[in-house]
C-alpha cells in the first residue's frame, strides 16, 4: 500500500501538481501539514527531486520542528538536506554567508526587544526627542511597520515630508538603522529585509540560492507580510516552482503586519497558478463546521469555500445569555465540572476562548474555589501581569509600607528618574539603621551622597503619604482611581496606541471592576480586606503540576489548536467583535474579526458552547451589551437555544428586580451553582490538630453542625482563627 493512498481526492491532487505556482487552500482541520511532508517525500521519491532543492518554510519554531520531524519520518535518507525552517532561520542563514556585501561582519548579533529599547533610548536621548510625546514603543512600533513593507529610511523621509510628527519619526529612523550598523547588528525585521536587500543588489547571490531552491513552499501564507512576500517572489521568480498553502479565513494577525492581499491576489501575481481547495475537515462535526461557514460567508474579501466533513453531524450549538460576568463564569465553571464529574470529558479536553486577555479573572476566580485545574495560554495569571502587579504594588505600600519589595517595585513606576543606585544607597542605609525600605525613603535627607535623587524619592513619598491620609474616607475605588490618575500610567499606555498597550489598559479596566464588585458585595469594605481577598483568589501555587487542565487563552493564541469541548466567551457587541471595529470606518477591520470568530468556532471538535452576558462591568461600570452579531449569524436550526435574549427580554420587571437584588446581595465568591456534599462524619474533632494547604496548621476549636455542611473554626498558628465550611476547606488531621 502507498503511503498517498491514505490520502483523499483533493489532498492527493495538492501532492501530485508540483510544477509551476500552487495555491492550496486550505480550511481549518484539513490536513494542510499531512499534505506538505507528503508533497516533499512525493518530489524526493517519485519525481526524482534532489533533497537540498527543497525549501520549507513555516511561521513558529515549533511548527517547523513538527514540519521536519514528519519530512524525516516519510523521506528518511537525504532529509536532512531540506531546509526545513522560518523566515527568520532561512534568513540568517544567508545573511551569515553573504552578508559583507551590504557592509556588515558576518558574526553580527540579532537584537531582542530589550536591545531595541535600550538603542531606541539612546538615540531619543541624542537626537533630543520628547519620550512624553514620541514614546519608544511606538518609534519601535512605527518602524517595524515600514520595514514590514519594505520602506528604508531614506524612502521613508521623503514619504512623509510636511507631516512635523512623522518627520521626527524618519529622523529617528535614520538614527536608529545608523547605530544598529555601527554596532553590527540587525533586529528582527532587518533579516527579512536584508535578505531581500541582498538578493536585488547582488545577482549572483540569488542565482545560487535560486539554483538552490528550485522547489518551494511556504506554510500559513495568509499570515505573510509584504517583506515576506517579496522574499519568496524573488527566489521564486526564476522557476516559479512555488507552492504555498493557507486558509484567508484564518487571516487574524493585521496587528502583526499579516497582509490578506498576499493570499487573496496569489492568481494575479501568478496568473498560471493551479488553485487546489481543501474542504474536507477531519476534525469537528458537521453541526459545528455549518455554523462557521454561516458565519464567515458574510465577509466579502474572500475566496468561495466550505468546510464539510464525513465525521457525525453531532450535538447542536449550546447558546446562554446571562445577567452579568460573573454569572457566565459560575456557568462555565460547573458545566466542566459536571462533564468531568460524569466521565464525558477530561479537564484537559476543555477550553474556554475570549477576545481579551483581561476576562480570564473571573474564571480564574471561579477555577480556584472550585478546584479545576487550569492554565492560561498565550498569557499569564491575570494578577501576575505587569501592570496589575504594579498598581496592586501601590495599594499595597499604601495599606502596609513595611512591604519592601512592594515600595522598591513602584518607586521608579512610571518613572522619576530614580535609578539603580539610588535605590542601592537607600536599600543599604535601611539595612545599617535597622528600618524598613520606606521608612529610609522618609528621612531620604539623612543618607549620604544621594545627590539630586533625594528630591524625587521626596516627591514619591509626599505622594504615598498623601494617599494613606486620605484612606479614611475614599474608597478603594477612589484610592485606585487616583493612583492611575496621578501616576499618568495609563495615559503612558495610551500613548503607546498599539495592541499590547490596550491590552493592558483592558486588564486595568478589570482590576477596576473587581474592585467595585469586591466593595458591592462586601458589608464593611477595607483596602486591607480587598487585597487579603486578591491574596487568596491570586495564589495558585497549591496548584499541582498536572497535564490534565483547561485550558484559557485569547481566541489569537487558539490558532493551529483543537479540543472536544470549547466555550466562546464574551460574545456581545463591544466585546467581540471589539468597540473599536465595530465603529471603525474600515469595512476590513469587522471582516478581520470575523474571521477571528471562525477560527474560534473551528476549534471545536464535539461540543461548542458560546455565552453571552446581559450585563458587564467595564472599568467599573456596567455596561448593557447587545448578542454579538456573529451569534446571529448563526441559523437557530443549528443552535440550542436555552436562554434567549427576547426570553430575558420578557420577563416582568418585578422579577428582574427581584434577580438584580439578590445578585447584588449574594456575596461574589459564594457560587450558587456548586452543590456542597457534607460528609457522613468528620476525621478530626475539636481539639485536634489539622492543616489546611493556605493557612497551614492548626487546632479545631470549634465545630457546628448545619443542614448541608459542618462549620469549623480553627485557630491557625500564623494566619488566626478562620471559620469555613469542612467540605470546602479539606482539613487533614495532623497526627500528633
């Protein structure tokens, strides 16, 4: 049996058609990787193609390890002279070779992020640029964006003569490619740009290397922007022996640089090329792949395709609005617990996808009390972020200054001009009279050679100082707002104006509303009792290690992934698709989203659950969203429709009250949807010594018998006496 005979109709067609230019689209769980390895072994053994004539190219290192693996398994001798790699790999490969002739050393060092910045800085400094107003990240951002379409600085400066913003930009520019070389170094960018700089001022070299590669191709095409596509043009162009494979629908990564037009413009570029569709999915049912191609037929800049598949037509869409967040999340939550509980799927099978990165915390929440194991993809702990570390760093030097670690993290956030070594004079005077780090700032005057540096440790401590006044009668709420607003620090993300900086000014808003719901629903609300609470939710290290989790993650970070059961969250208006689409003048930019829903959908293999909530807190104040109009796109014959917009549309306003009361009453942490189990009888009596895996050990001294669970207090050793409820606490009797 051949190993093509594993292979359908239409993906032995993608194998088999390996001369001249190839577009193979292929949609989401088509087996688009199987068809490449299997085209490069089709080339090797039936075509008699030399392996070192071969080039495959993909986006991630991972994907491209999977990619060679596969080649190796299939090809076996001679594999190892495919070039199997990215971009970036291919392109520092050739660079190391011929790189001299564009003035460089071959051993030039490839800058990071951080080396960017620290460049970026000293240019700024130089040329004396306002970093209030131009910030580095969007110098950085706004010359990655010109290289990406191939636009050098000097074509960049005539490009925006008259423009005074962008002129400072290309004089920036020119500064910053000026001190890379003469520092022999490239950033990311630069290797792809280079590369193509190389190839058309040096014929020589791109005949080689065209020799070379006489057979290419180039997985995830939609996600190439336009250096890329030059690049491939270029080696390409002498026997046009090009094959790339990829899906417009799964176009998601704009923000990147990602140009659609690579994709949708390939038969125009190549008016010779062969276009092969790749339909059949292997990986979702029926009902679920319907819905997707409802959903994206209503994007115009695309091609014509539809996913189908010889899989089961299986279970109906599930569909729940809610009143609020919160109520979604306690949904979600026992709707997983309740599939592990009955063997229909593992944690590990479930994912629960979102717009932003900032609607994690409330499952995260929910995830902890329940005890569901959990990780976040393509992100972090939503209170390990950076930003919210830093804020909840000033409440807490606010609320106890003895917090060292706290107080040394914010002294220089945003920035005062307090550096290293002033911190390092502080630390040590602290360390020599026996006081706290804060208490040094306080009586800054005293310590030796601190220099002008003493006046704006004076400046943050007159800042705290007057904030820890004022914790009398503002609420945390307040004390927050004020912080953000002093402090400037989301302004300085709003300048910033790219993706990671909303991002994080979202995460803000976040934190903003647990807050609100935090004094909503608590009677006697304290910043003390806020960030003991924080304290509790936030600590995930009782966690264990175990593969078996759900998985959270931004619906950009779920592409190329696939699970049995998937939750689409925050589907309304404002949400997703995000405010800023919707009111955008670009008809591209609600199509870019769109797909973004797509590739959510397609995600799904069994069971696809998307929910909605009437109701959401943003930056603290509640917001009333609409369905998102993907859900709408939907036909309803394909969706179970449990709870329905016109249902909650309908109900009396004496019953909406009564909802609204109670939700407001219930305390947030108290899930009503979790069932307690009391235990016929307990291990441990009063008296006994028990540990508890937050608060450690300690002596159960008291125990009151309820309806549905038995009330412990016990008197701990390092964190008091605490009451809870035995099912929820697991006390284990420590053996004396």
């Amino acid at each position: 049996m051949s190993i093509y005979d594993t292979l359908n109709t239409k993906q032995k067609e993608a194998v088999f058609q390996t001369d001249g230019p190839v577009l193979i689209l292929a949609g989401a769980g088509s087996g688009k990787t199987r068809v490449l390895t299997h085209r490069v072994a089709y080339l090797i053994e039936e075509k008699g193609i030399n392996p070192w004539n071969i080039m495959a190219i993909t986006f991630t290192n991972k994907a491209a390890g999977e990619m060679r693996e596969r080649v190796d398994g299939l090809v076996g001798f001679g594999a190892e002279s495919i070039w199997v790699s990215t971009f970036h790999s291919t392109c520092v490969r050739i660079l190391r070779r011929y790189i001299d002739r564009l003035g460089y050393d071959h051993n030039f060092t490839i800058y990071d992020t951080d080396d960017q910045k620290t460049i970026m800085k000293e240019v700024c400094k130089y040329l004396d640029i306002d970093t209030k107003v131009y910030k580095e990240k969007m110098l950085l951002s706004a010359i990655s964006k010109a290289k990406d379409e191939l636009i050098g600085p000097i074509q960049y400066r005539l490009n925006v003569q008259g423009d005074y913003s962008k002129e400072k930009i290309a004089k920036v520019y020119e500064e910053y490619q000026k001190r890379l070389k003469s520092n022999n170094a490239l950033d990311f960018d630069d290797l792809i740009v280079k590369t193509v700089e190389l190839f058309r001022d040096n014929e020589d070299v791109l005949d080689y290397y065209q020799e070379r590669f006489k057979y290419i191709m180039v997985d995830e095409y939609q996600d190439t922007n336009t250096a890329q596509f030059q690049l491939i043009s270029i080696l390409a162009s002498k026997y046009r022996n090009l094959c790339v494979v990829g899906d417009d629908d799964q176009s998601i990564y704009k923000f990147r640089g990602a140009n659609i037009s690579n994709i949708l413009d390939f038969e125009k570029v190549y008016n010779e090329a062969t276009v092969i569709k790749l339909e059949q999915n292997y990986r979702s049912t029926q009902t679920i792949l319907d819905a997707a191609n409802h959903v994206i037929q209503n994007n115009f800049g695309r091609k014509d395709k539809r996913l189908w598949t010889e899989n089961e037509e299986g279970e109906k869409i599930a569909y729940r609005q809610f009143q609020n967040a919160y109520e979604e999340a306690e949904y979600i939550t026992e709707d997983i617990a309740q599939k592990v509980r009955s063997g229909a799927y593992e944690y590990n099978d479930c994912a629960i996808l979102y717009r932003t990165n900032a609607q994690s915390r409330t499952f995260e929440e929910k995830f902890i009390l329940a005890n569901i194991p959990y990780k976040i993809v393509g992100g972090i702990n939503f209170y390990a972020r950076k930003e919210i570390k830093d804020l909840l760093a000033y409440l807490k030097t606010i609320d106890n200054a003895k917090d060292d670690l706290s107080v040394k993290r914010i002294i220089n956030v945003p920035k005062r001009g307090i550096g290293a070594a002033t911190i390092a004079k502080v630390q040590d005077f602290a360390i020599a009279h026996e006081m706290s780090f804060y208490d040094a700032c306080r009586v800054v005057e005293d310590i030796p050679s601190i220099g002008k540096s003493g006046a704006k440790i004076k400046l943050f401590v007159n800042f705290i100082q007057v904030l820890r006044s004022k914790l009398e009668f503002l609420s945390v709420t307040e004390i927050m707002n004020e912080i953000i607003e002093e402090t400037g620090y989301v302004r300085d993300l709003e300048a910033e104006n790219d993706e990671e900086a909303i991002a994080r000014i979202q995460n803000i808003d976040e934190l903003i509303s647990k807050i609100v719901t935090y004094e909503e629903s608590t009677d006697e609300p304290s910043l003390s009792g806020f960030l003991e609470e924080v304290a509790l939710v936030a600590d995930i290290d009782s966690l264990a290690e175990d593969s078996n989790h759900v998985v959270l993650m931004t619906l950009h970070s779920a592409k190329g992934l696939e699970f049995p059961n998937v939750y689409l969250a925050g589907m309304e208006d404002g949400i997703f698709p995000s405010y800023m689409t919707i009111t955008s003048d670009d008809p591209t930019e609600i199509e870019e989203e769109r797909r973004l829903c797509y590739v959510g959908i397609t995600r799904a293999r069994q069971h696809l659950t998307l929910t909605c909530a009437k109701q959401r807190m943003i930056r603290g104040e509640t917001q009333y969203n609409k369905v998102s109009r993907f859900i709408k796109e939907i036909p309803s014959s394909f969706v179970d429709l449990e709870v329905t917009e016109d249902k909650i549309q309908e109900m009396p306003k004496s019953m909406l009250y009564q909802q609204a009361r109670n939700t407001f009453q219930s305390k947030v942490f108290e899930p009503k949807m979790f069932q307690v189990k009391k235990a016929e009888s307990l291990t441990y009596g009063i008296g006994d010594t028990v540990k508890h895996i937050k608060f450690g050990t300690g002596v159960v001294t008291a125990i009151v018998e309820g309806g549905k669970d038995y009330e412990v207090t016990v008197a701990f050793n390092t964190a008091g006496v605490k009451k809870m409820f035995a099912s929820f606490a697991k006390l284990k009797k420590v053996e004396q």
